[in-house]
C-alpha cells in the first residue's frame, strides 16, 4: 500500500500507522514519536533485531559501491550507522551528509559521530526527503535506512532523490518489507504487535511509539510496489534483495 495521500470527504489525509490524519500533521506526528526514542534508539535497534540490523547495513554498504573521492548523502541517517561506514570508505577528499527532518535523531547522530572521531568529512542537515536543499546532480549516492516508511510524500522524496544525484549515481533504499519466507508472517506479526510494544514500554518506557513503527511497517509498499514507484520516478535498472526472509529489502536504482 502507497503512502500516497487520499481524498477524504473534505480534507486530505494519510495514514499515520493505522490510524488516517490530515495530512499535514504527519510530519509532526511521525517527529514526536522520534524525538520521544532518540536516546535509546541503538539499544532498541540491537534489542529489536538481535543485532542483525548491523549486517543489512553492512550489507546496504557493501552494495553501494562508493569510493574515495564520492559524495554520498544519508538520509533519516539517524544515529549515524551508515554515514561512519561512507566516511571511511570516501575518505578525505570526499563527502558525507547525513541529513534528518528531526532534530533530536541528528544531533544524537551527530553526538555519537563526533565521539567516534569522524569529523573532517561529514556534514550535518536537518532537511526533509520530499524537498531535498542540495543542488541538482550533487551526489554520487544516496542512501536511506529505515526512513521511508516515514516519509508522507513517498513518490515526491522519491523524485527529490534522483534530482540530487549525478547522471551514473544510485539509491539505495533499506527497508522493513513484505516476509516471502513460508510460515514467516505469522511469527513476524506476533513478535511485531506484541513483543515489540513490550520492549519499547520497559526499554524506552514509550509503548505507544513502537506501536507505531509497527504498524507503518505494515503499510509501507510492499517490494514489487516499491520497485515500481522508483522506475514511476524515473530510477532505471532497479531491482532488490530480500533479506531475512524478506523482512526487510534492499532496494537499488539509478540515475542514468
């Protein structure tokens, strides 16, 4: 299912997990529930997915094929996971944005980046994906790590993405999906709708927010959906990689 806003019968709306809202309150709904987990995001992340969040991302790195030299944009970078991996590997005469709508995610990020001793490469924006502030044909990649799902405008974020990168450049999309694995679903809807609540009530002390993050997981486009709303915005040659099962995917595309 798109995220792509609806007409109601006098407002126009979205989906804020399962619950419909205006869709300007979005945003703002989607950064309470961030600013509310900012500080305890890593350890829910590692608690969450038993620490294989590290290997998607490895994973997400590894395919990217960034070298020295290349600009790399990060966005909902978050606490930094990706944007320290892309430090390394463009070095000193490259360039890493990490870029945030939420102003409690990136300077947690920026905190932990700056105690890591990544400094001489890396920037910091607050932006939103549907209205990147960079110039056109500026990156050689982008990457976005459990972000989309958030986003209300999928297909404008989209399309603001591929503006922003170089002829040759790609996105990487990483992802909560569809699971492919037989018997799977059943064991991820449980652990999502009542393990996960639990977690972040005793871990974050905020329940209702992974409620949330659940739920937008079940309604974020599925894999094939997702492919086609990046060749609708003019990616090519995009294709993806389920992992876990499909519990999450990696998805590719260019900018030819």
């Amino acid at each position: 299912m798109s995220d792509t806003p609806g007409k109601g019968s006098d407002n126009t709306t979205t989906h804020f997990g399962y619950e419909q809202v205006r869709t300007e309150e979005k945003a703002s709904r989607v950064a309470g529930v961030f600013h509310s987990v900012a500080n305890s995001y890593d350890v829910m992340n590692d608690l969450m997915s038993m620490g294989v969040h590290r290997l998607w991302k490895r994973y997400t790195v590894e395919m990217s094929g960034v070298r020295a030299g290349q600009r790399v944009l990060d966005i909902a970078g978050g606490t930094g996971d990706l944007a320290a991996n892309f430090s390394v590997l463009v070095g000193n005469s490259g360039k890493v944005v990490l870029a945030d709508i939420n102003e409690s995610m990136l300077r947690v990020g920026r905190e932990r980046l700056i105690d890591r001793g990544v400094l001489s490469n890396m920037e910091y924006v607050q932006a939103n994906a549907e209205c990147l502030p960079f110039p056109d044909h500026y990156f050689d990649c982008i990457t976005i790590a459990f972000g989309l799902r958030n986003v209300t405008d999928k297909d404008a974020a989209l399309c603001s993405m591929r503006r922003i990168l170089k002829p040759g450049g790609r996105l990487l999309v990483l992802e909560f999906s569809k699971p492919v694995t037989p018997g799977l679903t059943a064991i991820y809807d449980a652990y999502s709708f009542k393990l996960l609540p639990l977690m972040g009530k005793l871990v974050a002390k905020d329940e209702e927010s992974y409620r949330y993050l659940a739920e937008s997981i079940r309604m974020h486009p599925g894999q094939d959906e997702l492919k086609a709303m990046m060749e609708t915005a003019g990616f090519e040659r995009c294709d993806y990689f389920n992992l876990s099962g499909g519990i999450v995917a990696m998805h590719r595309g260019y900018k030819l």
